[in-house]
C-alpha cells in the first residue's frame, strides 16, 4: 500500500499555503489555492450557523489584559500567550480566545427568558505563542481562525443546545468527508486550574451525556469514551476526534458547557418570576479552525478534495491551437455557471493532463476536433472513476449540480462507461 503523505508534503503540488521568515514561524501565508478552499469552508461554516439560528458578530483580535484577567485565560494562559503591550496605561493582548468579547456582546443588551437563547457566531482569528520548535504547516500555528459559536441560553435548554449543536458538527463531518472516529466526553481531572464547583460540573457532563443520547450517537456507530483530564479550565466538552494520515486521533471540533464565564461576567437574564439569574454559555465549533480542517482534509483525501472543495474544479485542456477557441468558449460557460473553471493551452497535451492530476484538479475536460464535432467534452474525474465523453451542456449541469449540494462526488451518467 502506498505510504499516505502529510498536508505539508501534499502542498508541494497543491500550493496552499507557504510559510517566509519574514512573517514568522507558525504563521503560513494562504495562497490562492488554499484562499478558495478557506473560503469554501467559512461558507459552510456560515451556512450551518444561519441554519441553526446563529446570529453573525465582529470583535476585535485585541483585548485589555484585564478582560482576560477577568475571564479566567490569563491565569490559565498566559504563558501560551502573546506579551502584553504597553499603551496608554494600559496593556493589550491577543486573545487566546473569543468567548470573552462575545460575553461583553451578549451584556450588552438585557435579555428576557423568552428570547433565549442567543446564539452568536464569528469566524474569528485567535493567538497562541506556539514555541518555534512545536509549530508545523496548517496544524500547530500561532493564529487559529476558528469557526467560533457562542450560545447564551436557560439552565434547562442546555441538553437541546448542546444536542443541536452536535447535530452540526456531525453534519459538518459529513460533508466535508471526514469520517468521525469517535466523540469524547472531555471530563475534569484531578489537578489544579480548573474552575467553579462539584455541583456544576456534574449536572455540566450530565447535559452532555444527554445530548449525546438524544443525538443517537450509538446508532450512528460511534462511541462516547469519557476522559479524565481533558476537559477546558471552566467546563466538560464533548470533542468529536478524527484519525489523520498518520492515524493519530485530532480534536476537530467542539461542544463545551461553561458556567463559570457567565459567572465572572454577570450575565443574566429577566426570568418569568421577575428574578434575573445567570444563564449558561455553550462554546460550539461546527467546523474548526480553519488550519486544521484543511490540513486534515488534505490528508483524508491526499489532497484530491470533494469538488465543492476543488480550487480547480474543471480543467479544460484543447488538443490543438484549432480547439482553442471551443475549449475557451466551454471554460466560459463553466464560469457563467459560478463553477471554477481553467484553461491551459500551453505545451503538449501529456504534459498538461499530467500537470493537472498533480494539482489533483477535480475533473479534466479534454476538447479535440471529434468533441468540437460531437458537442462534447471528453471527461476524465479521477474520484469517481469516469472517463467518458460528455455533451458540454450536461458537463456544466452535472458540475454544477454537485457543487450546489457539496458533493464529495459527480453523479455522472450511469449508462457511460467507467474506468
């Protein structure tokens, strides 16, 4: 069996990323490349939000030191911290997350039991001083650009909260052809640093375990292992965890119940009996970070992505100069249809098809003077096994179609033949 390659040796072909001295270690530049299918991705992540009633915020990537004295980071984070810098009297920092400037937007206005809860969604860029040593291509970086939810809701809509916040995240999974190995219930341990009591913990996990159950995980063929140890300094988690190339599980995204932000920052809420208790806050990443995911998705499908995904989704390559203007007229109808469609006319045929499996190109749309003739493209898409000729007309239809619906593959024709 052929050796599975890692993102940063996928790259070499692909081109996503680069990395200069000059911009710093653990801070890869996004070239056109992976700038599409970060793009894609922020899509997705936006679209499964809005689904879920999620309403779109900004923040800013710097904070006050004392916002995160006061959330609880500094004291647990500090040493993975950026320094703090001097200005005016104060000192800012970057953050090292965002659940704190979202707390001060939920405060911002009061809130009623009867509009809760409020769920606030950014896909936000957050900052951990990886030591030089540690940091690696998309997968350890010193800025994560996180697909960051925040849902401030009634102690009993925690379990449907977080349930439906699972629901995404699998979905998520689905679509993006990362096969979910397991979900972990992220429990306390036994050191220090942990925040807030015994009482809130238990009912905590309690929540999680239910939202598992109403998920159905055990239908779904996946097991809840619990882990001591594991869990964020103010709460349990539920991590869903894939295997990557090198078959080492990652945390790919998260559903984590936290008692202790709404706490530090008083957040409340008007109940029907006229009191205004504080309500529970739930941290959801759907999708993940944005450097993660692609690396993982780069080496689930070493670096052939799903054709939503595809920075190139068609490559339209004539045979010869006489083709040139039916290949450009087919690349301009690929286009007016939103797709992402090249052509490449330069050098010999070989050379180019060979070239565009290395860019691992979603499908290859050859056109000689039998396809000007017939009407046709001749089709290569090496995921899917096809290689047919196909009418121009059904070939943008086709393309189209799977990239409206996030298809990891075309539904070509079934009568034509495969190879």
């Amino acid at each position: 069996m052929k050796d599975l390659l890692d993102h940063r040796e996928l790259n070499r072909d692909l081109a996503f990323f680069t990395t200069d001295p000059l911009a710093g270690s653990g801070l890869p530049l996004w070239l056109p490349a992976g700038a599409v299918v970060r793009a894609e991705l922020e899509k997705l992540a936006s679209d499964l939000a809005r689904q879920d009633g999620c309403e779109g915020v900004y923040s800013p990537v710097l904070g006050k030191r004392a916002l995160f004295e006061k959330s609880g980071h500094w004291a647990k984070f500090s040493d993975d911290m950026f320094p703090a810098m001097p200005l005016g009297g104060d000192e800012l920092v970057l953050r090292p997350a965002n659940c704190p400037h979202h707390a001060l937007i939920y405060a911002a206005n009061r809130h009623s039991y009867r509009e809760l809860p409020v769920r606030l969604h950014e896909l936000a860029p957050m900052f951990r001083a990886e030591r030089s040593g540690v940091v690696s291509g998309l997968s350890r970086v010193r800025q994560i650009n996180l697909d960051d939810t925040h849902v401030f809701c009634r102690p009993d809509q925690v379990a449907d909260e977080a349930a439906r916040a699972l629901r995404s995240v699998l979905r998520a999974q689905e679509i993006l052809g990362l096969p979910v190995d397991q979900v972990r219930l992220s429990k306390r341990g036994d050191g220090p640093g942990y925040l807030g009591g015994d009482g809130q913990w238990r009912q905590a996990e309690a929540a999680l375990r239910e939202a598992a159950d109403a998920v159905g995980l055990n239908q779904l063929g996946l097991d809840v292992v619990e882990a001591d140890g594991e869990a964020a300094f103010y709460g349990p988690k539920l991590d869903v965890q894939v295997r990557d190339g090198s078959g080492r599980e990652e945390s790919i995204a998260t559903v984590q119940v936290d008692f202790i932000q709404p706490e530090r920052f008083d957040l409340t809420y008007d109940a029907a009996d006229g009191t205004r208790p504080r309500v529970v806050m739930i941290h959801r990443g759907t999708v993940g970070s944005m450097e993660r995911v692609v690396a993982a998705l780069l080496e689930r499908h070493q670096g052939r992505l799903p054709l939503w995904l595809a920075p190139v989704q068609v490559r339209v390559l004539p045979v010869e100069p006489a083709q040139d203007n039916d290949a450009r007229s087919l690349a301009d109808d690929l286009a007016r249809a939103g797709l992402r469609a090249r052509l490449d006319a330069n050098g010999s045929l070989g050379a180019r098809i060979r070239a565009s499996r290395q860019r691992r190109d979603a499908v290859i749309g050859v056109v000689g003077a039998a396809e000007v003739a017939d009407g046709t493209a001749a089709v290569t898409d090496v995921r899917a096994g096809f290689r047919d000729p196909v009418p121009r007309e059904e070939l943008v239809r086709l393309v189209r179609q799977a990239y409206s619906g996030r298809a990891i593959t075309i539904d070509w024709p079934s009568a034509q033949s495969r190879s």
